[in-house]
C-alpha cells in the first residue's frame, strides 16, 4: 500500500535477502574481502557469522552474483538440524548425485567422479552451508571428511559455513581442531554503525525509485538505529512498518515519535499480547464491516480520528481494505 502513496517502485524493506539491494557497509565491505581471499586458497572452509538478521544470507547472495559462472558450481544446504549422514547425502544432492543407493561408499566415489569431471573442465565446487550453528559434531566432521576428497593433490571443493555468533565458540571446541585448522579465513559481521544505518535506509529507498517522498528527520534516523541495533532486518522491519504508518497518516515526513511509537507496536506484535480492542470500523455505504487486523490496532484509531469528510474516508477504508488483503495474502 505504502508504495503507491509514496510513489516507490517496489517494496524498499522485505525480509528476503535480495542482493539487488545489498549495502556494502564497512563490515560487509571486509568480510566481501574475506570471503574472496578465501575463495582464492581453493581449499578449505570460509567462517562467516554474526546475528540473526546481519545479512549473511545477503552477502553470499552478492557473492555469488559476482562469480563466474563458468568456473562455479554452488550448492546450498539450509536444514542442519539433521544427522551427519542426513547432511551428506544433502550436500550431495546439492551438487547433483543421485544415486539410487543408500551406500555412503558409492556416493562418495560418485562425488569424486564429479570432482575429476569438473577440475577437467577448469570448473570449482562451492557448498554453502546456513545456520551453521545447529551442526552437530558428526555433521561437522561429515563437512571435513568431504574436504579431504583431493584430485590430482589439490580439494576441488570449499565451503562457507555461515553461522550465529555462538558457532565461533562451536568451531573452537578441541573436538573439532582439524576442522579448524582447515578454515582459511572468518569474519564476524557486526551491526551497523548510526550513520551506517542512515546510509542503508536511503540505499534501499534509492533502489525503488524514491524521490525524497517521505523525507526522513534526523530524529527518525536515530529512532531507527536505536530501536534496531543497527541489525539490517529489524531495520527493514521497523522501516517498513513506519511507512505504512506515514501512508495512513498521508504523512511526507517520517519523524522520531513516529518510529518510536511504531516501534511500541512491533514490540506488543513480537511478545504475542492479547490483541487490544479495535475502534469500530469507518461505516461505507454497502460495504461489509473492516474485519480487526492484530497488530493494527493502534493504527485503525488513528484512522478513525481522521477529519469525517465522507470521501477521505472512503479513501482511508479502502487503503485499510489493501493492507487486510496483503496481511491475508501473506498468511
């Protein structure tokens, strides 16, 4: 809904990691730099971490975006909270063996038929493994065996394992000492700084077509920064939310106490409180009463208490009517 009142081309804020906006703060800029020094050992395993929302996922999507096709051949794995043998057979899925054996042994020498076939060909294997931090020790030690698969002396395979920050204190555990020895570079990816944070919010609005429409005050920057710790998706969350806010509002500028109440809100939404009574919905002649939308209470009053003409109303309703069909559509 925000969009077309603001004129934006596309929603500015989703969750989904999309490299198309990808903000290369100081952080993402050194652990781009990591991931490349890593990629150019041609052995081993990458670290990268940082907290839920830092945009790991992002950064490898940018990554990847940047790779030759031509010589790189990517396979992910995101379920690992699963068995060593579970995450094997992933892995290997990933990368296309699918033979129809349970046998480990002859999956093993299948993946090395594909490793001999693909170093032939100049071609590189890279296995991106998320939410590193749920691997067991037997899935770890899975991750290592598979590194150890040389051709003609030389790994044809590496591995960025991204993880939350307790994954560093994982890797360090004297179980996994030849595990670690084979990781050739890690980074941790911290917050954003403030003026980071500032520059983010308008990189992403940028990339929609934005034309200063809202304006945002300093005040609301700050609000920002603070209220998300400088952690690229709660930023998007919280942005996000306050746009609907400045729509509803038909605002074109994005102030502090608009964040800071909007940010009241998310906080009630997340702790899963009882949903507070909603304000009777504005009556349009032959239309249905407007079903109450959890979380949106706040902002249904504010509606409400817009001037009674009976055309702004119809264009307030009607707008509400956009954000329940979206919050419906989204499950």
């Amino acid at each position: 809904m925000f969009e077309q009142f603001y004129g934006l081309s596309a929603p500015p804020f989703q969750l989904t990691p999309d490299q198309r906006f990808f903000y290369q703060s100081r952080g993402h800029g050194r652990a781009i730099s990591h991931l490349i020094f890593g990629l150019s050992q041609g052995e081993g395993f990458i670290v990268i971490t940082g907290e839920v929302g830092a945009g790991k996922t992002t950064l490898v999507e940018r990554l990847w975006a940047q790779l030759d096709r031509d010589v790189y051949t990517m396979a992910r794995v995101s379920t690992t909270q699963v068995s060593g043998d579970d995450l094997f057979r992933l892995a290997m899925a990933g990368f296309g063996v699918t033979a129809d054996t349970s046998d480990k042994a002859t999956l093993i020498a299948h993946f090395s038929d594909i490793l001999r076939a693909r170093r032939a060909e100049g071609r590189r294997l890279l296995l991106v493994v998320d939410e590193a931090q749920n691997l067991s020790l037997p899935a770890l030690e899975e991750l290592r065996m598979l590194s150890n698969l040389p051709e003609e002396g030389q790994s044809g395979l590496q591995m960025i394992l991204l993880g939350q920050p307790q994954f560093r204190a994982r890797i360090a555990s004297p179980d996994l000492e030849q595990l670690r020895s084979r990781v050739l570079a890690s980074y941790h990816l911290g917050p954003l700084a403030a003026e980071e944070t500032r520059a983010y919010i308008e990189h992403r609005l940028k990339a929609v077509e934005w034309n200063g429409d809202p304006t945002f005050t300093e005040g609301a920057f700050a609000a920002i920064h603070r209220e998300s710790g400088g952690v690229p998706r709660r930023i998007n969350r919280l942005a996000s939310r306050v746009l609907l806010y400045g729509a509803l509002e038909e605002a074109h500028s994005i102030t502090g106490p608009m964040v800071d109440s909007t940010a009241d809100e998310l906080r009630r939404d997340l702790e899963g409180g009882a949903p507070e009574q909603a304000s009777p919905a504005i009556p349009v002649a032959g239309a249905p009463p407007l079903p109450a939308i959890p979380g949106l209470a706040d902002l249904t009053r504010r509606v409400a208490a817009l001037e009674e003409s009976a055309a702004r109303r119809e264009r307030v309703f009607q707008r509400l009517m956009d954000v329940f069909g979206g919050v419906s559509a989204r499950g």
